[in-house]
C-alpha cells in the first residue's frame, strides 16, 4: 500500500464525523462497532435495515441517526392496514381549479424511518422499491425524484411472526447493510439499571448540515480501493456463488454496495485507501441478508446465522492480498 496522503475532506468535516460517532455513543451505549457501521452506510448513500428483538434501541438508533443531519425526517410506523398511498402520496381533484394535483407522501424527505417494516404488506413494502433504488418514484406517468441524500431505515424484529410479511429478496438487496444491535455490555447495562438514563434519539442536536454531508460522501467516493482489492471483492462474491450451501449468492448490486462502504469505512478510519480488513470488516454486514440459504441447511439452523457462518468460513478460506 502507498503512503497516506491527507484526506480528502476537510478537517471541520473530519471532526463533525467524529462529532456524530460521539453524539450517537451517548444514545447507544457500549455499542461504537454499531454505530461506525451506521455511519459508514449514511455516508455510502446507502439504506439501512436494523433488525433485532424488541427494547435493544433499534428505533432509537434510527432516530438518533436521522436527527443528527439536519435534513428532513419523517417516521413511517408500519402496520397491516398502512397503503401504497400513505408512504408516496395521492392525486385528488381541486375543484376550484378543476384539476388533479398531487400530494406528495411523507417519502419525500431525506431521512425515512420504517419501523417494524416487516408489518406492512408486500404491495406496501414495495412502494418503496424504486424510491431506494432509483431515488425517484412514478405516479400517474409522472416522475418525481427524491431529495438529496435520501436514507431509508428500516426495523423489523426477526422473532415476532405473527401479522408479520418477511421482506423479499429484491427488497432486502436495496439495503446496504443489516446490523444487529445486541444486548449491551454488562457495564453499559449496569449503568442503565442503576438509572444511568442514556440521551433519547429526541434530545439528538444535528450535527451536519446537508452540504456537509453530501461533502462527506463525496470524500469517501473519491478513497482509493487498490485493484487487488477489488479482486478479492469479486473473489468472496463468487464463492458465494457457487457455495454448496447457498440457494442464491451475492447479486453485482451486493458487490458495488461492499466497494462503496469499504471506502466509507477507510474515510472514518483516517485513511485515504482501502485495506483488506476493511473488507473483512464489512463483507458479513453487507452481504448477510442477499444470500439464500438452501432449504436442507436453512432446517438445521437459523438462516440469518447460517449465512452469516458461511460468509465467514469463505472470508477464512480466500486469500487475502497483500
């Protein structure tokens, strides 16, 4: 690898990204691997989708991440009965123009938080399919594109079956990264028993503007990723491919979302090249829920958990580059 060369971003930018980390540690406790990950994913361009068990700060994370930029922000709660509509928006007739005018959803913003995702139906879920991926959505022949950055994040528990509808593979591909929060640490947690209250999500003052962050995402594009690198990228893409255990490998979508937060990651971390261990850092996150585990192993064990062992037994048998 070369030598370091100063970081294509300012040091205000620098120290505001820092700031961020820091404003949502005092959210999240005990959790900085989380919070890094969610910054990574904001500065990707990415959407983000937190699954975990009930009362480990899915929601909290996703509201404090949102308010941190000060950018428009709308919270979706998803239930069975929410439509198309409600998220997109609706044309009604103005009688006193006599026309049809449009009523733009609450999807027109630039953070979206979809809590408990997975309770709404698949026609609702699916509303949001061309808006993640082509930042613009198609009403009545008409094209309108979505404000800039534009971030979804979505919750979902994966316990809770009941009225649930589990998000199709084309859906869970949109998603940059899926993080799992986890419990905290027994200090962390000692600290929240004896009353220790962390900040809420609400109290979260921003932290960038929009100019600085779409400044900041620039930055990261602009991180040098060796072409080795990329070999070895597309080397754990294939193997994914051609697994014995898998239904389904990593789509070319996967692969460019993994060169995208590999270059995230390197600008949090001071850096203006990608290592290799930046790959290993991100390739479970990122690529966890595009693979399908086949049905006969998928009866042995959890599927997300079996994924996520199968990703790591490749990541132990390619070779690294050095």
């Amino acid at each position: 690898m070369t030598e370091a060369s100063p970081i294509p971003a300012s040091a205000d930018c620098a120290r505001k990204l820092a700031q961020l980390e820091a404003s949502l540690g005092e959210v999240i406790r005990g959790k900085k691997d989380v919070i890094r990950l969610s910054v990574v994913c904001l500065l990707s361009r990415g959407h983000l989708l937190i699954e975990d068990v009930p009362g480990v700060g899915k929601s909290t994370l996703a509201h404090a991440l949102a308010r941190s930029v000060e950018c428009g922000f709308h919270r979706l709660q998803c239930t069975a009965d929410m439509l198309p509509g409600d998220i997109l928006g609706v044309t009604v007739y103005n009688a006193r123009s006599g026309e049809f005018e449009f009523k733009p959803g609450p999807i027109f913003t630039n953070f979206v938080l979809a809590d408990e995702i997975n309770r709404a139906t698949p026609k609702t879920q699916s509303a949001l399919l061309e808006a993640m991926n082509e930042r613009q959505i198609s009403i009545d022949r008409t094209t309108y594109p979505m404000a800039e950055p534009f971030l979804v994040i979505a919750t979902q528990n994966p316990v809770e079956h009941h009225g649930t509808y589990p998000l199709p593979e084309s859906q869970l591909d949109r998603f940059l990264m899926r993080l799992r929060i986890g419990y905290p640490d027994s200090g962390s947690e000692r600290q929240i028993v004896r009353g220790g209250r962390a900040m809420a999500a609400g109290d979260v003052s921003p932290v960038l503007s929009p100019a600085e962050l779409l400044q900041a995402q620039k930055a990261a594009e602009s991180v040098t990723v060796d072409e080795s690198l990329v070999g070895y990228m597309l080397a754990i893409v294939e193997a994914t491919r051609s697994h014995e255990s898998l239904a389904l490998g990593v789509s070319p979508r996967g692969a460019q979302a993994l060169y995208r937060a590999v270059q995230a990651l390197s600008l949090l971390e001071g850096r203006d090249y990608a290592l290799p261990d930046d790959v290993k850092r991100l390739a479970v996150p990122v690529f966890a829920h595009r693979v399908v585990v086949n049905q006969r192993v998928a009866l042995a064990a959890r599927s997300t958990e079996t994924a996520e062992r199968i990703l790591t037994e490749i990541l132990n048998r390619i070779e690294v580059p050095l």
